[in-house]
RNA sequence: CGGGGCGUAGCGUAGUCCGGUUAGCGCGCCUGCUUUGGGAGCAGGAGGUCGCAGGUUCGAAUCCUGCCGCCCCGACCA
C-alpha cells in the first residue's frame, strides 16, 4: 500500500491535475479502485499533495489591476484584487479559491491549538428551532440582527450558545464528565444594519466558536486560561500583532471577558493602549491618570458676566483670556425621564458609558428644546448656578473653585464659581472620556488612543444558558447545579483581513509562509522557449515533491511585467523566477517579496537556496 | 433606521446640470502577425435591457415619480 501511494502521489506530481476525478479519469479501472481506498485512508497525505500545486494557466485567480470601486480598505481592495474573493451581495462574499485556500490555513492553525486544550469539534446546524431561542429571551435580545425563516418556524445561528447548551442537557450529567471543550467553525448569520469594510462585518461569516463546560467556578477559570493561552498561540502563529483589552461582558452576562484586539482605522471599537507596560481598554472603559483641576485659596463670591454670542468653551476661554480648566462645560442628559446636569472641565468628553454605569440606566442628550425648559437657556449658556435638578461632575473637577460656567440665562456666564460652597448635593465620578497623549493609569506612560477590530472574545459566561435551558449536572454531594459555561468566539475572515491590513505594500499583499495561499510563486518568464519551459517545469516538479507549495505561472503569452505585477499582487513569499536572461549563466533569480531583495543561484542550487529562504 | 454619494460592456469610467447622430474612452476578452526581465505593438473583431418600473416628450442614459441595489458617515452591535 505504502508503495501504491507513492506511487499514486508521484503520478499526481506528474499529471498536475488539481482534479481528483481527472486523476481518476486517467487511470484504469483497478487503479480507480486503489486510488479511492488510498484516499480514503490516506486522506491526510493525499491532500497535502493535492491541493499544493497549480498552474496559473489552469487556475481560477481573476485578478485585477484597478481597484474596485465599492472597496474602502486595504484588505479588501487586495483580497478582490488579488482574485481572493467576489462580493454576491451586501456583507456575502465568495471565497475563491485562492482566498479559501488561506482560510483553511487560518482554521487549520485554530483546530491545531483547540484539539491542544482538549477541545472537540462539531458541526452544527445553523437552521435553529425558533423555540430554543426563545427559552433563553435571545430572539427579542438580537431582535431585527437575528434571521428568521419566512416558511417554517426557524431561525439562522448567529451564535451558537443555545445549541451546543442543548446538547449538554441531560447528557452532561455528572461532574464526573467535566470539564469539556466543545468547539465548531461554521458560518454564523447576522442581519447586520450596515455591512461593511469588506469581509470584516458581514451578513454571514465563519466563526469559530467554543464552549467549556464546568462543574465549578475553579474549573471555569482554568478552562478561560487555557483558552486564553490558546488564543494567543493562534493569532502568534498567524502572525498577527494583537492586543487585549479586558472588557466588561456587556449583554452577554458573565463576569471575566477579553478582547482580542487589532489596530486598525477600519476598526469599529475604540480603545486606549499602553505600549510600555500592556494596558488596554475599551474608551467606554479606559481609565487615565490626569491632573484634577486645583483649588485656589481665596474663594470670592460668584458674579455674573455678559458674555454676548459666546457658546462654546474655546470662544469663552478666549474672551475671558482664562486657561480651558477654569472652566466647567455644562451637558444635560435625560435619564428615566429626569433630566441631569453633568459638569466637565474644559473640554473634557462625556463618557456616556460611563454615565450610564453611573446612574444604572441608559441615558440620552436632553434635546435643544428640553434644556431650554429645563435651564431656560440654550447650550452653550447651562450651568450648575440655579440649576434645579440632578448634578453630578467629573472627578477632575472635584472641589474646584474660581471656576467660569454658563448662568442659565443667554449671552451670560458666572465666574467664581465654589462647586463645594455654591453647588452642595454636587457628587463626583469618572465621566470623562480619555485622550491620546494622557498618562496610563498603570504605569505613567503615555496612552495612545485609537480605532480597533476585534478579532477574538473570551469570557466566562457563567451559568445564564444552563439555567434557562436547564443543563443541570449533580455534585459531589449529588447536589443538581446549573453547568457553568464559558464562551469563546474568533472571527476567521477577520483574522485573514486584520493579516492583510498589517501586511502589505502598494504592489499587493506581503504572505508569511504560514498563511500564505502558497508558498512559492515560480514564473516562467517567457514560456515559448524552450530552455524556459523545460527548466521552469523541473523546477516546479522538484519544488512540488519537495513538498513545497507551488503556484507556476505557465502562462504563453503573457509579459514579463504582467507576471511580476500579478506575483507581487498576489504576494506568496518567494518568487522563483525562470528567464531567459539569467538561464544563459545557468542561473535563476529568487525574489523575496516582502523585502525585495533578489538573489541569483545556479540551477542546481535552487532547492538549496529555497529551502535556506523559506526556514 | 437617519444623512450623503453612486448605479453606463467582465473591471475602471466619460457623457446626465442644459433631452437630439450609430452611447465614447482605458484595461480585459477573441483572431492573426510581431514582441517577451516590470502591466507590449499593429491589424481585425465580439461584448450594452445606460439598475428596474412607470410618466413627460416628436425624441430620454439625460427631465419627473416610485422602487431596487451598492458605498460612505452616524445610530445599532451577543
């Protein structure tokens, strides 16, 4: 058998057919028998050797040389250009063949570090029972993001809680049993409102997602950190430069939770990050040390000033000739139909969220109208003097006095302000939003603050879905608990994105040799000579039985410079170029894409040389 | 869902304001010849319901109404 399959693979390597049935087609009718018993037991093998190598000529990669006009980002200009992937519809794209290729890569890299911790993949259905997702309030929780199917009572998962939950029930009834790892990467479905930056928010999209499942709180802190070191195994081997941000779980319920987190403008979260010492948070969170705004000895009684036209902080600071922090800006909000006066030092951002965590529910900008009625006077006029309702400040602003802020009246302003004499049932809490620039309050050093994609997300679900749906599991005492969960989501295409965004230049994407769709991209310069055509096809039979991954670009007829601009587009790490200038020396010319940096070798040196290259 | 932009050949686009030849150009595609180390040259050719529907008009890619699709900003986002 051993020999068969040598055989079989070396007939492969010969025929260069990317096509099972082909193969198939070209044999007789024992072999046909043999190669598909082969197959079946060395299937393994067989597709290693299978899906490696292509001709150009014979392959599906519809490049193109403008950028398509509905692609903002980079990685999505690259991945439709370099033939990777075709928008079907708004957030539904295809992956061709090219771009799917690496998408296996990217999920073998995933089951590899999941079967690590013990994980167990499955494959479930994304045609949901209706039913179950009402038992756990989701289908009103997702409301119009969830997918319903008009002719029978289903859903489409855009998660899969519920359904790996179900099969815990009843079947995990020991803590004998646990923990357990349960796992799958399938395509999720999401009736997002707006799609966009390509394939990094989509209506459908491969998720990886996995579930523990515990018999104590213990157990699901150990099950979260092996997730955690598998996480960063993932995304270190698929060369990702990554962050993470602890977050709270928001909607989801749990305690612990994690984000992994890519620098990106195209991201859809904003964060603070510390490069010196690894601190990150989401801005709804993010913390920073800052000087509070001081309190001036003398305290002299608050007066009013004329300040005709003047609105916003800058024009006040200015008019006056005071520094922004002796000011107190003014912001009203509504909540539970109250309004609330919230102060803020100069220009200090309100953090809504924060505000919101503040008075325990959710809050909205009072309307230009409202603050009129409320403060009888418009924005740009509101201050805390005379103001009737709830106030609460900035902890920046904590005790300050001298302070300027609008008098409730139009074209006025008060001065002198004592927030402790003058606004007594004041309280103060973090409510501002931290900047770029302002010091980390871990270690002092400077926070940077930007746009980020979230590629992963960690956290201890706890036991929200076992109790609604009922998974129980008897104790050691024989006690029934509801199994206490963990939940633990990746985003393939994101992962494949947020790689293109960090890696590539303005000829095309830049492949490490683990992600990339190939690993070696050979071109026949000219392939109507000869010496060209027979070196350039050694060349690639030598390579592919080497086990390296080849794409030849065999093409008659095409220019030289048609094939370098599409190899460079394409980007695999190494070009083996095949041309008639450099065959007179009896040599070929290696180009790494990333650096660019040529090397000629002797013919009978190439493997050597790819092989020292590729490492 | 709110605001803005766009929809013309496989891709990128001109023409639309101010209605009037056979809807133009670049790339790509097909045939032939030449060319072959950074997106070739010449010659010939194929390919269009101008997003859809209705209306105005002698005449509509162009004006009007409705709808659909796509992109961007915002809202939303377990």
């Amino acid at each position: 058998m051993f020999i068969l399959v040598f055989k079989l693979n070396s007939s492969i390597i010969h025929y260069q057919q990317s096509n099972l049935l082909k193969i198939c087609d070209d044999l007789q009718f024992p072999f046909r028998f043999y190669l598909v018993v082969t197959f079946l037991i060395f299937e393994a093998n067989f597709e290693t050797i299978y899906n490696t190598i292509m001709k150009i000529s014979k392959a599906f990669i519809p490049t193109l040389k403008e950028d398509p006009a509905d692609a903002v980002i980079p990685s999505h200009k690259l991945m439709v250009r370099a033939g990777m992937i075709r928008m079907l519809s708004a957030g539904i794209y295809s992956f061709l063949p090219l771009g799917y290729k690496v998408i296996k890569k990217i999920t073998k890299i995933i089951r590899e570090e999941m079967d690590a911790i013990g994980g167990q993949e499955f494959h479930l259905p994304a045609l949901n029972p209706k039913e179950i997702w009402e038992q756990t309030n989701r289908v009103e929780a997702f409301g119009d993001t969830m997918f319903h199917i008009k002719n029978r009572d289903y859903v489409l998962a855009p998660t899969h809680e519920e359904i790996m939950t179900y099969h815990a029930k009843g079947v995990l009834k020991s803590y004998k049993e646990m923990p357990q790892i349960w796992y799958q990467i399938q395509t999720k479905f999401r009736n997002e409102a707006r799609p966009r930056s390509g394939v990094i928010r989509g209506r459908q999209f491969l998720m990886k997602d996995a579930y523990s499942f515990d018999s104590s709180w213990e157990g699901l802190d150990a099950s979260y950190k092996l997730h955690d070191n598998a996480y960063r195994n993932i995304f270190d081997r698929c060369g990702i430069k990554y962050f993470i941000v602890g977050a709270s779980s928001g909607a989801m319920g749990g305690s612990k939770s994690e984000e992994f987190m890519v620098k990106s403008d195209a991201g859809e979260d904003t964060v603070a990050h510390c490069e010196s010492c690894g601190y990150a948070a989401n801005v709804e969170v993010a913390q920073s040390k800052i000087d509070p705004v001081e309190r001036h000895e003398e305290s002299k009684e608050f007066y009013e000033i004329s300040t005709p036209n003047i609105k916003s902080i800058n024009e006040l600071c200015e008019f006056l000739k005071i520094d922004e922090r002796q000011t107190a800006k003014s912001r009203v909000y509504v909540f539970n139909n109250e309004p609330v006066l919230v102060l803020m030092s100069g220009n200090d951002d309100v953090n809504e969220t924060k505000l919101e965590s503040v008075l325990g529910c959710a809050v909205r900008p009072g309307h230009p109208d409202e603050l009129k009625e409320i403060t009888g006077a418009d924005a740009g006029s509101i201050g805390p003097i005379g103001f009737k309702h709830k106030i609460i400040a900035d902890l920046r602003l904590e005790n300050a006095n001298s302070l300027y802020s609008g008098a409730n009246k139009n074209d006025f302003h008060i001065g002198g302000i004592d927030l402790k004499r003058d606004v007594p049932n004041i309280e103060y809490y973090d409510l501002r939003t931290v900047e770029s620039g302002e010091a980390c309050p871990k270690c002092g050093e400077k926070l940077e603050v930007f746009k980020a994609i979230e590629l992963g997300h960690i956290f201890k679900l706890g036991t929200k879905y076992s109790e609604s749906l009922g998974a129980m599991f008897l104790d050691e005492n024989g006690k029934e608990n509801p199994i206490i969960m963990g939940s633990y989501g990746i985003g393939v295409e994101r992962v494949l994105a947020c790689y293109i965004e960090q890696n590539y230049d303005e000829r095309g994407i830049l492949w490490d040799n683990n992600l990339g769709p190939y690993q070696i991209h050979l071109l026949g310069l000219n392939m109507k000579k000869d010496k060209v055509i027979e070196t350039s096809e050694k060349i690639y039979a030598t390579l592919s039985q080497n086990g390296y991954e080849v794409l030849f670009d065999d093409r008659k007829g095409v220019q030289a410079g048609f094939k370098f601009a599409d190899a460079d587009l394409i980007g695999l790490p190494l070009q083996v170029i095949v041309g008639e200038r450099a065959l007179k020396e009896n040599m070929i010319e290696i180009k790494v894409r990333r650096t660019g940096e040529r090397v000629k070798v002797n013919l009978d040196k190439v493997y050597d040389k790819v092989a020292e290259l590729l490492k």
